[in-house]
C-alpha cells in the first residue's frame, strides 16, 4: 500500500467511525427520553381520561407484545389469546371472592393457571401447522367463552363483580386516582419488554427465528420444536395473564363478552402486526397508534355502531400484510437504512 | 347433563340438519377448492357470505327480485369479488411468509364486516314474503320448504361444480394445477389464470349458497363468522382440496349441529362441532377423504 493510498483510506475512515459512534448513541438516548416521558406522563396530564387512555395504550402494547413473542418469534400464529387473558382475570377475581385471597397472590396463580392451559393446549396443537393451528385455536377460544358464559360458578354470562376495597397497593385497588394503576402497568410492560429484549438477543431467540423460518432445518439441527414452540407459549401467555389480573383490577368488573371475546383475540394481533411483528418495538408502535385511533374514530363517528375503527384496522392489516409483513417498524427500519445508507 | 329426546324430535332434528348440511357443504367446498389449489386459506369466506346475503337482500328490497331469482346475480357478484380478491391481494402474498398468508385476507374479512356495519347498520334483516316459505311434510316430519329449496339446489349446484371439475377441459387444468403447479406451467397451463378462476368458482359457490340462505336465514354483517367458522371444520374433516369430503362432512357437520344441540343443551352445539375440529385435526390431520 503507497502512502497515498494509506492517506486516502485514513481519511475516508476517521469521519465514519465519528459518526457511527454517535449513531450508536441514538437508540440509549432515545430509549432514556421515552422512559422519561412515560415516567412523567401522570404527572403533566392530570385528568382522568388520558390516564386511562394511556394505561390502556400500556395494557394492549403489553397483550401484543407477549403475543409477538409467540407469532412474531416464533411463528406461531395464534388467533385466541384471549383464552389467556380471560383464565387469569377470572383466576384471581374467583379466588378474591371466595376465599379472600389476595390479588397479587391471584396474579401469580391466574399465571400459572395460564402457563398449564398453554401447554395444554400447545402440546396436542403444535403438531399442526399454519392455517391449521390458526383455525384451532379460533375453536378453542370460541369453546373456552361459550364454557364461561355457561359456568353458573364464575358468573355465567351476569358476569362477576369484585368487592369494593380501601386504596392500597397491598390489595391492588384505587378508587381516587388513576396514577398507581399507570405505574404498575407501566412496570408490567417495562418487565414485557425486557424479557422480550433477552429472547431477541439469547439462544431462545435464536430457537425461535431458527423454527419459524425453517421448522425442518431448526430441527435437523438439534433443537426440539415442540419443546421451544411450548417454551414460547408458555412465556406469553404468563405475560397475557399478568395483564388479565391488571384489567380484573381496574376495570373491577368480569364477564366472558369482555375478556374472552374473539375481538380481543384479534385486537392484540393487529396491533402487532400493524406495529410490526418478530420485533422489538412494534406492538407498542401499533397500540400506540391504534388504540387512541380508535377513541378518535369513536368519537367522531359516533359509537361503535359505525365500525369505523375496525374498517381502519381490517384496511390496515390486509396493507400490511400485502405490502410491507415487518409491519410500520419494519418500514421505519427500511426508510432509515435508505437515508443513511448503513 | 345429558336430556334423551322423543324419537319424533330426533327425527325432525336430523333431517334439517341434513338439509342444512348440503348448504354447509355448498359454502366449505368453495373454501375447499381454494386450498386445493393454492394452500391458503381464506379468512374472509364468511364474509363472502355475507356479502352474498346482503346481495340478495338489496335486490329483494329495491326491485322486488325474489331471492330464488337474485343466485345468478350473487353468483356473478361473488365470483368477481374472488377473482379481483386473488388479483389485487392473494397474487402478492403467494410467496410470503405465512403471517402475511393468513392476515392478507383476515383483515379482508374484518375490513369487510365493519364495511357492512358502516353502510348498512348492525341491524337483523330479513326477506319477507319471499316465493317459498312455510313448512312442508317429509315422511310425516315437517321442515321448512325455503330449507328443501336451499339444499336442494345446493346439491345441483355441487354437482354441477363436480362435473365442472372433472369432466371439462379448464377443470381438468385446475385440477392439474392444484396436483402440481410446475408440470401444470410446463404442459402450458397459465396457472396465475387458474388461481384467479379457482378463487373466483369458490367465491361463486358461496355466492350461491348465500343467495338461497336469504329467503330463511337472518341477514346483519357478523352472519358470516359462524358459517365460516363451520365451514373451517367441515373443509378439515372432509380433508383440504377434496371436493366429495366436503358433502360428506357437510352432513356430519349438520346432523352433529342438531345432535350437539338437543343431547347436551342448545348452547353447546357449536362447541360440538368445534370439538369434532379439534379431534380431527389432531387424529387424522389430512380429514376423511383428504389427499394431503
């Protein structure tokens, strides 16, 4: 190499490696200023309502987060989630009004309750694939509500209603202010999301990836599908859970229309999809954006009667799926790599 | 748990489950052949359907057309709704990961029920004083006529997609299409047109099957998920692409419906049959008479 060459190749190189260590800066900087707004949301909006939207914002982004580690990871895709959601909520409100037990007890247990009903119900269907194990659990969920609106024990279709409480932590009730109820599902999708982040970047993640693109190839490899596809399952639908207690919590109300419905079953998938799935960021991207979409829809159309928000969401899922399957983070990724040419 | 009923009511049970049957089997066959030919599934089926109904309902109320005279028209609607929905969505997705496959026409299906609740309201709808209507006796069993009717010519018209199927040149293409896509292309079949057909005949079954639904069946944007639904399980017992499996599971399907319901409780019919679905896939993955 001449000199000149070795000039040429220094000056080229000095600028770029500047850059790209300020552009690996962006992301932590980026994460610090959006922990710091949510820490700080409460605080500037006082009213009730946009603490409850944002709460529910938290608790969709965390159903879509848990089902991507499922569909978007590992492939899986699942269209009656609310199974999970529905077993726990009703889990720890049962155990409340019977036997007094405590919610965060009731929690742990719905959890539980959960993991067993996922690897349940994983076990026989993970021998199907695809469009199969779609249809299957459409089946289940639709088997699992009409059971629950005709358990007289949890309710029936009346539904259940939890007892009254005084505010405190210990019993996971707050009657005066939403603000503990934002925290404490901040936290839970905080926990979401850093499970999430340690399957992406381990070995589990990698099994993941590895069975969703190739099931044969992830096989002749050495790893067990059907214990990974449950591994899965079973990580998800505990996060599902956590956040059916929550929702028993808050909304302080139970009924198998309201949490085991097929349309909350296909809300947590088209966050996730819309958002982007199979990644880090997109099912808090899709219920950030969808969820107060349709508030806005409601309120300017009037009602749910006119469907407006399921129009924009059906437009949306086929869009996506037609011309961009990674989802808006996958667009955003593709702008950003053409604009700065990584 | 269990209520035992009298001979009589189990008798009339099982023949209009029979007869709902072959309307069942008119809708899963649609479904069936699609898969056949291209291993996707249409998620929006029921809302085909639908659309169907509601086709022959607006013909009904704005120009007086008897549903019995609107299945040409529902037929031809539905059969360019298929063909436009494989060319506009489904040729684009073909080669793309499954979560695509399956969410391409999942959102069709809700972009299309909540376009139905949009422009035409969450309310029931039904054709009054259509051309046949009150009951008829069978045997000494009594069952609606517009149920005779409709299965009746549901059975014609799955004949007829039989013969077409089998017997004629452009079916014999589509079958060969279905078998193996390549060797098809290189015996000069144009396949992307086979896909396009095959998505349009399968659409305009269920546009037949919706139009005879019309004259008896409750019309609102949501009647299509419970048939779709059925139709899934009736397309899985009777094996996916086999067109005689889906008139023989139709059948089971219907009667089990029925026994579902008057056996256990009138709640539990539906989880009957999706018990069947469960049971099938799981035991004998490729349905009774499937291929695959």
């Amino acid at each position: 190499m001449t000199t000149t060459e070795q000039f040429e190749a220094v000056k080229t190189e000095a600028p770029r490696r500047a850059r790209t260590f300020a552009r690996a800066d962006v992301p932590t900087i980026l994460l610090g200023l959006l922990l710091l707004l949510a820490l700080l949301f409460p605080i500037v909006y006082r009213l009730p309502y946009p603490r409850d939207l944002a709460i529910r914002v938290l608790l969709y982004a965390m159903l879509a987060q848990a089902w991507n580690i499922l569909a978007g990871y590992c492939g899986q895709i699942s269209l009656g989630y609310a199974v999970f959601f529905g077993a726990d909520a009703y889990t720890s409100s049962i155990l409340q009004t019977t036997i007094g037990w405590n919610p965060w007890i009731g929690l742990l247990m719905g959890a539980a309750v959960a993991v067993l009903l996922s690897l349940l119900i994983g076990y026989p269907c993970f021998r199907l694939r695809g469009h199969y194990f779609a249809i299957a659990t459409i089946a289940i969920g639709e088997i699992v509500q009409t059971l629950a609106i005709n358990w007289d024990f949890i309710g029936g279709a009346r539904g259940l209603s939890l007892p009254f409480r005084k505010d405190s932590l210990l019993v996971f009730q707050f009657q005066t202010s939403k603000y503990p109820y934002y925290y404490i599902i901040l936290t839970l999708f905080a926990l979401c999301m850093l499970v999430s982040w340690r399957i992406e970047r381990t070995r589990l993640g990698f099994y993941f990836r590895a069975i969703r693109d190739d099931p044969e190839a992830a096989q002749s490899v050495g790893i067990s599908i059907t214990r990974y596809k449950l591994v899965a399952m079973a990580i998800s639908a505990a996060f599902v859970a956590a956040a059916g207690s929550f929702y028993a919590q808050y909304v302080l109300y139970l009924d198998p229309d309201s949490v085991f419905p097929l349309s909350l079953s296909i809300l947590i998938c088209v966050l996730a999809v819309v958002g982007g799935t199979g990644t880090l960021w997109g099912p808090l991207v899709g219920a950030a954006l969808m969820v107060p979409l349709s508030e806005y829809t409601r309120i300017h159309f009037g009602g749910t009667g006119r469907a407006v928000d399921l129009l924009i969401y059906g437009g949306l899922l086929t869009a996506v799926a037609v011309f961009q399957p990674s989802g808006l983070v996958g667009l955003a990724r593709a702008w950003w790599r053409r604009r700065w040419r990584f | 748990m269990f209520t035992v009923p009298p001979p009589e009511v189990l008798a009339q049970g099982i023949l209009s489950g029979i007869l709902m049957g072959f309307v069942y089997a008119l809708i899963a066959v649609g479904l069936s052949l699609i898969f056949g030919l291209m291993e996707i599934v249409n998620f929006a089926h029921g809302e085909f359907l639908m659309l169907s109904m509601y086709t022959a309902f607006w013909a009904w109320a704005l120009f007086g057309l008897d549903p019995l005279l609107s299945v040409p028209l529902c037929a031809a609607a539905l059969f360019l709704l298929g063909w436009l929905t494989y060319a506009g969505i489904i040729r684009r997705v073909l080669g793309g990961p499954m979560l695509a496959q399956i969410f391409a026409t999942f959102g069709l299906g809700i972009f299309l029920r909540a376009a139905a609740q949009f422009l035409w309201t969450p309310d029931f709808r039904q054709v009054g004083r259509a051309w046949v209507q009150g009951p008829v006796n069978i045997l000494g069993i009594s069952v609606g006529l517009p149920q005779v009717v409709a299965s009746g010519a549901c059975l014609v018209a799955f004949g007829l997609l039989y013969w077409f199927i089998t017997k004629t040149e452009t079916g014999m293409a589509l079958e060969a299409t279905a078998e193996d896509r390549q060797a098809a292309a290189l015996m000069g079949i144009n396949t992307a047109r086979m896909f396009a057909l095959g998505w349009g005949i399968g659409s305009a079954c269920v546009g037949v099957a919706g139009a005879f639904l019309a004259s008896f069946f409750y019309i609102f944007p949501q009647v299509g998920f419970l048939f779709a639904l059925i139709a899934y399980v009736i397309v899985a017992l009777g094996g996916f692409g086999s067109i005689p499996g889906s008139l023989v599971a139709g059948l089971i399907i219907g009667v089990v419906e029925v026994l579902g319901g008057l056996f256990i409780a009138p709640a539990f019919k539906y989880v009957a049959v999706y018990l069947i679905y469960l049971l099938i896939v799981l035991v004998r993955p490729q349905g009774l008479l499937g291929k695959f």
